[in-house]
C-alpha cells in the first residue's frame, strides 16, 4: 500500500521523496487531487503544489535550500569540541592548525564560534 503521511503537517515539514512519488503516480492514473489528499491524509493544496512542481521540473526531487553552507559539517564540530575538552588548555589557533593538518582549512572566529560557551578559550597570542 502507497506511503502515507499521518502525522500532522507543519509549515516547515517536508514531504519525503516517497510521499512525493506516490502523488505523482496517483495523478498520473487519473485520481483527482481530492481523492489523493483524502488518501494520503495531506491537505489538497499540498497535492496540487507537488503535482504542479513535477509537471515543471520532471522530477520530484527536493532542490537545495538557499544560503550560505556551514564551514564545517556537524561531525567535524563535534570532533573540534571533544578535542577540547580533551585537552582545555588547547589554543584556538592550535585547533585551528589540528583542522587544517586533516585538510578542513577554517579561520579563528570559525573555531571560537563552535566552541563558544562550552568552555574557557585561549586564543593563543602571536
């Protein structure tokens, strides 16, 4: 039986790529966006934006957001902020240098900024 999204939908939920695909096969056998809302519990404004957007693009995959990426992924901040803790006596700048001898070259305010709060820092003078 096709993918069902049962869970009340906020205005910052996303539709998995399953739900998506299982309202694009609906429509294309002939079911009306009323009939599929009703079925897959989705309100029929979301069934007409999903069909809408696959009629555009062909595809119903879900497009990058806008704006600017993280400097460092969450596994790398969390390996930064367990090396610290490790060893708090630590320089920003010797954190930094740890990073860029693994090949992930970020700056010191990149650093202090993941590690804000967590702990006591030194910057490590010139």
């Amino acid at each position: 039986h096709p993918p069902t999204a049962t869970q009340k939908m906020g205005k910052n939920k996303q539709l998995s790529e399953d739900v998506k695909q299982a309202i694009v096969d609906g429509h294309k056998a002939g079911e009306g966006y009323k009939l599929l809302s009703r079925r897959l519990g989705l309100p029929h404004s979301t069934v007409a934006t999903v069909v809408k957007k696959y009629k555009a693009r062909g595809s119903v995959a879900t497009l990058p957001r806008s704006g600017r990426r993280k400097a460092l992924s969450p596994k790398t901040s969390r390996l930064l902020v367990r090396r610290f803790q490790e060893n708090p006596g630590m320089t920003v700048r010797e954190v930094r240098g740890e990073l860029a001898s693994s090949g992930t070259l970020v700056s010191l305010s990149t650093v202090g900024r993941v590690l804000h709060g967590r702990h006591r820092r030194k910057t490590g003078g010139k």
